[in-house]
C-alpha cells in the first residue's frame, strides 16, 4: 500500500462512490416525489371533474349521474354519502371496514373542497386517494378517484434498475479513468523518485524526461538541474583534490630530491651546491603559499574568515601597491603606475579590509607582470555614482573569450603546461574573487589575445 499509485487510484475511486452513492438516493427520492405528485394531481383533477359534472347537473336523481360517472369512468372510483352509504363504485369493490376507515380519512381532513390521502385497504393495497365533495338528492358525499402506489413503485423500481445499471457502469468507467489517471500522475513521480535513487547512489548523469509545463515538469527540471549541478560539484571535487595532489607532489618532489643530493654530498661546485639550495627554497616557499591559499580558502568556505571593515583610502593602497611591485616588474623591465587617482577624499573612501585590498591588487599586478613580456601595467580608479572602480590593465598575452567564465574557479589554469610554467597555485584568483565579494563588491574581467588584460574592481564608497 505504499504505492502511490495504489494510494491515488483508491483516492479517486472512493471520491466517485461518495459521489455517486448521493447522487443515487437523491435521484431516487426526486423521480418518487415527481411520480407521486403527478398521482395526486390526476387523482384531484378528475375527483374535481366527477364533482363538478355530480354538483353541476340539473338532473332531478342526481344519483343516475354518479352511476353513470362510475359507470365511465377508466379509474377506481367510489361514490360515498357521509353516513358511509355507498352509492356507486367502479373498476373495484370496497368493503365496509375499507368504507369506514376511508370516511373517518375525510373527517379527519376536514377540508371544505377536497382532501388528498394515502390509502391502504384491508387486502394491503395502497392508494393514493383524492375526495371532493357532492351533493346527491340533498344529501352529502363524496366522489373519491384512487390511484394505485403499486404502479408507481413499479416504475420506481424500473428507474432504480436504470440507476443501479448506470451507477455501475459509472463504477467500471471510472474504475479504468482511476487507472489511467493514477497511473498517469503517478507514473512522472515514481521516474523522480527512481532518478532521486540514483542520484543518491552518485549516478550524476541521471536524467528525467518530463516536457510537461506543470508543477511535475518544474519538478523534474529542478531534480535534473541538481544533477548537473552535484556533477559538476563532483567534478570539481575531483579535479580539485587531483590539482592539490599534484600542487603538492611538485614541490614535494623537488624538496626531497633535491635535499638528498645535498645530504650525500653529491654537487660538483658550490655553485651547483647554491643553486640547489635556491630550489629548495623556492619550493618550500611555493608550498607555503599553496598551504595559506588552501587555508583560506577552507575559512572561506566555513564561515569562518574574518575581515576587518573599516575606512579605508583607496589611494593610499593602490600606492603601496605600485612601490612594493615595482621592483618585481622593474625585473622584467615593465613600467607599472597609477593613473587617475582620485583627487577628491570623499571620493576615495570604502568600507573594508587594507591588508585583504592589499593582498587582492597585489595578486592582481603580480598575474600581470607574470604574464606580460613587454610593456607596461597600469592602475586606475574612477568614481562612479556609489562606487569606485578599480582597474588593473596589463599588455600581456590575454587569454580566450572562453575561457574568461572559469578564471576565477579553484586550480583552473589557461593552457595548464603554460600557466605552471609561470608558477603559481592556481588559487589566486579565486581567493580575489571571494575577499571582493566578502566585502560587497564585485570583480569583472575583459581580456584579448596578443593585446592584454583588464580586471576591474567595483567597491561601494562611504562619505569621510
């Protein structure tokens, strides 16, 4: 029973016999009432006729007219005086205990001009009796036209068979709709909840069909779009821990290898001796970038990494900036300034953290003389309504259109044999981007082949 299907199509099968067992009882009592008030009405129609034509005649025996009205008439008819003599009667004989007990049904009525009944005689029979009252030679009475119930429940019981024969042709009729729909609406969720299994289990490439524009179609695309999603993550994953593995295999190699050289004396020169030393140190630097980057980053990701917001002066850290670099780019024989700095105070104020600033413009030009072999890097700042912008352009070798989406993702590299060649952890850029964000601002990227690249920074700025 924990089918769903079962669960809906019982669901809808118990809602059509709700419907249909009240329908039922209900046209029941509307055909009942409608036959038997068409039985009063013809019983009072020709009581009345039989009345008038009694009262109305200008017969000297007025008791000749009510023979010949028994005599005509098509209906059970009795003709009775008050005193319960029966002057005529058609189509059936009443006894005298039926007499007796109809008189008493008429006193009792006490109706001036005619009285309506049921009516059961002494064999059990019962009728739907009319009276209206006449005169016979001076003498009260009443002319009485019955009408047989039984003929009435005969037809009720005909229509009832029509019901129940339609009732339960509804039943089977809606006993296969109930399958088809259930298994219908049923068939989209047990597809999620089989997808959602093995999505579970890690089959990320699971895939639901649904092109319906319902709240199931929503479902399904929101249960596909998770899987691309976890899949991606997953991939991430992956490569994430293969690029640390192999960030970490480098230097690890190198450090080892290289210190056991020295360890057993096996250099030629002193130089060679230096040289290897150089190594090391580079190495074990390099890996000590990769170990903060990675820290960082995990802080980042936890919650956990604290900033510190406060008035900070935009120029003043772009100058930092251009002297701690300079020498670093005067290696490459790069010319690195600042233009356009911002000559109003106010307008050279943010919100933030001068040591994370510092650090994200520092990777920033440091990327720039990395990947520049000629020319110059530039920084320049412009206020713009709420915000200051910050650009760091360079004239180096750029990077593809498509490859500017993925930039800032952990470990990725443009031309991955050319970017290590350059060094680096691959994390840089990635860490810009959330210490940005971190403090409410943005960072954009526009670069071309062969003519250089352009970050920009956009910070919100405070009043002073």
């Amino acid at each position: 029973m924990n089918r769903i299907d079962i669960k809906l199509g019982l669901t809808i099968l118990l809602l059509l016999i709700t419907i249909i067992l009240p329908l039922g009882f209900v046209m029941n009592q509307i055909f009942y009432g409608f036959y038997v008030s068409q039985a009063q009405e013809e019983t009072h129609m020709l009581s009345s006729q039989y009345a008038n034509l009694i009262n109305d005649s200008t017969v000297e025996n007025r008791l000749e007219v009510v023979e010949v009205a028994a005599k005509i008439s098509n209906q059970k008819m009795i003709a009775l005086s008050d005193e319960g003599e029966v002057w005529a009667q058609s189509n059936f004989v009443m006894s005298h205990h039926d007499t007796e007990y109809l008189l008493d049904l008429i006193h009792s009525a006490n109706s001036h001009h005619y009285m309506t009944n049921s009516f059961e005689d002494s064999d059990g029979k019962t009728y739907i009796a009319t009276a209206s009252h006449i005169n016979v030679n001076n003498a009260k009475g009443h002319v009485i036209v019955f009408s047989s119930l039984e003929s009435i429940i005969l037809s009720i019981k005909n229509v009832q068979n029509f019901l129940k024969l339609s009732a339960i042709g509804a039943l089977f009729l809606g006993i296969g709709l109930t399958y088809f729909i259930s298994k219908k609406l049923s068939q989209p969720l047990v597809s999620m909840e089989k997808a959602a299994r093995q999505i579970s289990k890690g089959n990320y490439n699971t895939r639901i069909v649904q092109k319906s524009g319902d709240e199931l179609g929503t479902l399904a695309r929101a249960i596909n779009d998770l899987a691309f999603s976890l899949q991606r993550i997953n991939d991430q994953r992956r490569e994430f821990f293969a690029n640390i593995s192999h960030e970490l295999r480098t230097p690890m190699t190198y450090l080892k290898g290289y210190s056991k050289v020295l360890r057993e004396g096996r250099w030629k020169t002193e130089e060679e001796r230096n040289q290897y030393l150089e190594i090391i140190d580079h190495e074990a630097t390099r890996l000590t970038y990769l170990v903060n980057d990675l820290f960082d980053l995990a802080q980042m990701d936890e919650g956990r990494f604290n900033l510190e917001h406060k008035k900070v002066n935009i120029n003043e850290i772009i100058k930092l900036v251009v002297k701690k670099t300079a020498y670093k780019a005067l290696e490459q024989n790069l010319k690195i300034e600042y233009l356009g700095e911002l000559s109003d105070k106010d307008d050279s104020i943010v919100l933030g953290d001068p040591l994370r600033l510092e650090q994200v413009l520092i990777n920033l030009v440091e990327n720039a003389i990395k990947y520049t072999k000629e020319g110059s890097i530039t920084i320049s700042t412009v206020s713009i309504d709420e915000n200051i912008k910050i650009k760091v352009r360079d004239t180096g070798i750029g990077m593809e259109e498509d490859e500017l989406p993925y930039i800032f993702e952990r470990f990725y590299r443009v031309e991955k044999s050319r970017s290590r060649a350059f060094g680096g952890t691959g994390l840089g850029l990635s860490i810009v981007k959330q210490l940005i964000e971190l403090q409410n601002g943005t960072i954009e990227v526009e670069s071309t082949v062969g003519e250089g690249t352009e970050f920009t920074i956009i910070l919100p700025k405070i009043s002073d």
